[in-house]
C-alpha cells in the first residue's frame, strides 16, 4: 500500500505575495491592465502606483477596478503616511512596466521624482523592469549604459521585444507579451528566496522521434507537459534551468535555457555535458524505447513494397539515464499501463536514480498530453508515496520538494 503524502501543494507560486506594479508615461501603459490583472488571477495582492504621465494614458480607476485596490499617483494624496515608503516595505517583488527611457535613467542614478521611482528607491525586494519606447530611443547610449547599471546590480530587466510600434516602425522596444513578465516576476521572487536559488536543475522533456525516413519516424504521445511544468516550477523555486526537449509546440518558459533534440542519441549528447555539473536531474522526457534497424535515405514509397519489405526491423535505444554519470540527484519516470509498484520499483536500481515517478497513463487525466497528472513517487530507500490527481504544476513542485529536501 502507497502512503499519502503529507505536502501541501503550490498551485500558484503567486498567491499571497505582494506584487507592486508600477506604471510609467508610455503609450503601452494600456497592457499593464492586462499584467495586474494576470497577477491578480495568480493569486497575488496587487498594488499599482503610477506616474502623473501614465494616467494620460489610462485611468487610476482602470487598476482600481482590477485589483480591488486604490492606485496611488500622488503621495501627498494618500492617507498612509510616507506611502512610498510603506508599500516599498509590504513589497514581495517590484515591477515596473512599462518602464520609460526617463524611469530607467531615475533608477540608475538613483533619482526619485514620482510615487514609483520613490517606492524603488525605497524596497529591498527584488525588482523586475520591463522597458518600452521606440527603437531608436532603446538603442541610444545613454539608455543602453542605464540598463546595464541596473543589471549589473541584480535588477531583472525583460524585454523589449522587436515588433510593429507606436509609430508605426518596426524593431526592438516593444513592451515584453505579458506572460513573460509574469514569468520573470515568478523567476524574481525565486531567486531571492527560493530553496532551489543557485542551483543546476537539468529536466528533460516531450519524446523522441526515431526516423524510418525521411518524412516517417517512431515516437510515442508525449506532449512535453510534465517536462516543461517541473522547468517553470524549478524556475519559480530559484534554480538555474536547462530543458532538453524533444520536438513539442509548447513555449519555452521565461528564464529557462532550451535545447531541442530530435533523436534519443541527440538527447544524450546534450546531457552529458550538463549532468557533468547539475545538481539534479529530472528525467521527464519519453526517449522512445526502439528504432529502426536502417533508416532510408529517400522516402519510402508504399507501391514499390513488397510484402516482406513491409516488415519492419526495429533496435533498441541507449537507455538514457542509465547510461549517464552523475547528475546530482536523479529522478526517473516510468508511464505504465500496468504493474505500477513492480515495474517502477525494478527501475530504481536499474536507473540509478533517486526517486521514481511512476503513473498509469491510461488512468483519466493522467495519460499524454493532459494538463494534470496523479502519480506515485517511489524512493531509493524503499518508501513509497501516492498523490491526489493534481495539475502537473503541482506534482513538479511535489517532486521538486524531495529533490530539495535530498540536496539540503
């Protein structure tokens, strides 16, 4: 019998936290709607400062109405006392977007003026800017040199993003899409406190695609999902990730490093080098198992087939994380349609590995492609552990929390 896990689950890395958003004079004021209100839907406490210039743009009442709270313009006009200095101190993470050429020249002299280059001065939490103006102005000297004053002193600077802008140019200073912002606020938080902070966490995600030719190849259904969740949970928890994946049409989370790989082979060449000095690595992905014995140079034409031609003769892959030195603390998965316990607990040993995560794939909603999972988590030492049916982002951070509990 599997015992029941005692975590409790983050569903959102957000929630509780107190996010500050500062809103500056740039036409793409109008998407730091679209940002509170994400940040809001997260789970987080929102409070929105802006610039007398930014509410040319959009109304107070805007963020009023999606964040349940005042936004201070005018420090003068509210009732808490040293306002800059008080919502600096209830900060969990600072960002500014958009930010200006003339915000981000007040914040690398350490000029204040207005409620948010204040607020900036004033914080000790992390601070995230997302710039926006027009490309000239972003490639000008003085801005590019405020920039990496601000960096240099550990401020998480995203975007701009090339892109059609307000005057009707193309190029780069277009304020960063919203997700990612979000991404780097997560990442933020993460760094500065996170238990995973200063670590090489190495996930491998998707599966492989094995070719018969040109055109055809053999894989298996793996979307990448788990993968690319316990990636943007690593993130969110501090650490330095690289995601080897196979072939999957999902985004790369923001702040992750991603290789591609087709083949299992290609797999394997990229990790080498990296479980050469990663803490942890969470094998995810779905290597296919076989492949073909030869693999044709031009595509196989069904009419000129014969019948014994039609047999295909297939060979086994390199197994993985078997054949992998180190890699800090490993886990492996095993996707089972069968035999959960025995078929998982036969890899431990087999793999090396730390833990096993083991699930029935054809289990409702915890096959390929879902968007949750429910899984048993076996350990080296012989414990074993089941989960609830959870989104993937959860059951990363369930994995991820043994992963840090063994590296502490």
């Amino acid at each position: 019998m599997l015992a029941e896990p005692s975590t409790s689950y983050r569903e959102q890395a957000l929630a509780g936290r107190t996010v500050v958003l500062g809103v500056t004079g740039s036409i793409s004021a109008y998407k730091a709607a679209d940002l509170a209100s994400k940040l809001r839907q997260a789970g987080a406490d929102v409070e929105v400062l802006m610039t007398e210039a930014a509410t040319r743009f959009i109304a107070p009442l805007t963020f009023q109405s999606l964040t349940g709270r005042e936004a201070i313009v005018d420090m003068f006009e509210t009732e808490e006392a040293e306002a800059h200095v008080e919502v600096a101190r209830r900060a969990d993470v600072f960002v500014i977007a958009p930010a200006t050429a003339d915000c981000l020249a007040r914040l690398a002299y350490g000029g204040g003026g207005d409620m948010v280059t204040l607020t900036a001065l004033a914080t000790t939490a992390p601070i995230v800017l997302a710039p926006a103006m027009d490309s000239q102005m972003w490639a000008n000297p003085a801005v590019e040199a405020n920039v990496a004053a601000l960096a240099e002193r550990g401020v998480e600077v995203v975007g701009p993003e090339e892109g059609r802008l307000a005057s009707g140019r193309t190029g780069a200073g277009r304020l960063a899409e919203t997700s990612a912002i979000v991404g780097a606020v997560r990442a933020a938080i993460g760094r500065h406190e996170g238990d995973l902070r200063a670590r090489l966490v190495v996930v491998t995600a998707g599966g492989t695609q094995e070719p018969l030719d040109p055109v055809r190849y053999i894989g298996n259904r793996s979307s990448g999902r788990m993968g690319f969740s316990i990636a943007k949970a690593a993130r969110d928890r501090g650490a330095q990730v690289t995601l080897v994946t196979g072939p999957s049409t999902l985004n790369t989370p923001y702040g992750v490093e991603r290789i591609d790989v087709k083949t299992v082979e290609e797999m394997l060449a990229a990790l080498e080098p990296l479980t050469e000095r990663c803490d942890a690595l969470v094998m995810a992905a779905a290597p296919a198992d076989f492949r073909p014995a030869e693999a044709a140079d031009q595509k196989i034409k069904k009419a000129t087939m014969s019948e014994d031609a039609m047999k295909l003769a297939l060979t086994e892959t390199t197994d993985i994380i078997s054949t992998l030195p180190g890699g800090g603390v490993r886990v492996a998965f095993a996707a089972e349609t069968e035999n959960l316990r025995e078929n998982a607990t036969a890899k431990l040993e087999a793999k090396r590995a730390d833990f096993i995560v083991a699930n029935d794939v054809t289990a409702e909603g915890s096959g390929f492609g879902t968007e949750t999972n429910e899984v048993a988590i076996f350990h080296r030492e012989g414990k074993s552990e089941r989960l609830p049916l959870l989104s993937k982002y959860a059951v990363a951070h369930a994995i991820l929390d043994r992963v840090a509990a063994r590296l502490g």
